[in-house]
C-alpha cells in the first residue's frame, strides 16, 4: 500500500518509552473494507492538531496524505506554536532559530513527516521512519480500567 488517501483515522496510540506513533486507520469505500496502521518509529517529536472525536455517518478524521517533507518548510508554518513553547523544553530544551531546530531534530537520521487531513487530524511528525503496515481486522483499544 503506497496511500491513505480518504483513509479514516478512527484511533490512535503514542507510546512515549518506545517512541512510537500508530494511527488506526480504516479505507470503509472497500468491501471487505481495508484496515491499515500509519506507524512511526523513533519518535523524537510530534504535533497533532484539529483532531475530531466521535463517530457517526460523517467520520472524524480523514486522511489526505502522510509524507516526508523538508524539515525547515514544515516548522516555518508553526512559528507561532514554536515561539509559545521555545523556554518550555519543546520541541526541544534549546535551539537558536529554525536551522538550529532542525539540526538538532534530524542529527539521529530523523525524517519530517507531514500528517495532511482533509478533515480534521493534522500535524508532523519527526521519526527515524514511517510504513504503512495492513492488518486484517480493526484495532482495539484495551481496557484502561486499572488492575484488569
């Protein structure tokens, strides 16, 4: 599978020890319809925004594509979002403009991911990398109830 394009994110998982980002995805216009997971894999930083919540005939969250993209071009559109947080240890503890922010974020070999909605979810994500991965059935959430 090379897209998600009109796919529907209905979940999602972050795994800050492991540094991973799955998003749960469903194409629902395929009959059996077609489940695949968005997986990042060495996180060092993301941003999500304009996400939906809830179900119903319209869906919350629809996908126009995740690619890698330039670094520098994806944060120049969050420097308001950047200057709000820069004394507050995101996206990292220091950094002295967009070059330097850059640097230090893809020092380890991390790419930039673009997140693009055409509803709702959009963002980046910086990761050591990115695959589409199919499954045959929809993912669940577990249980959060503790000591169960």
């Amino acid at each position: 599978m090379d897209s998600v394009h009109d796919n529907w994110v209905y979940a999602q998982a972050v795994d800050h020890e492991r540094c991973r980002i799955v998003l749960h995805t469903v194409y629902p216009h395929a009959e059996p319809p077609e489940f695949t997971d968005i997986v990042f894999e060495g996180v060092v930083v993301h941003h999500f925004e304009q996400q939906k919540v809830g179900g119903g005939s319209y869906p919350a969250n629809v996908m126009f594509d995740v690619e890698e993209s330039e670094p520098g071009l994806i944060l120049g559109q969050y420097a308001e979002l950047l200057s709000r947080t820069k004394n507050h240890g995101w996206p990292v503890f220091k950094y002295d403009g967009i070059e330097d922010l850059v640097s230090q974020l893809t020092a380890a070999g991390t790419k930039c991911f673009e997140v693009r909605g055409t509803c709702g979810l959009n963002g980046f994500v910086f990761a050591v990398r990115m695959e589409f991965r199919r499954r045959q059935l929809r993912a669940e959430v577990t249980d959060a109830t503790p000591g169960r």
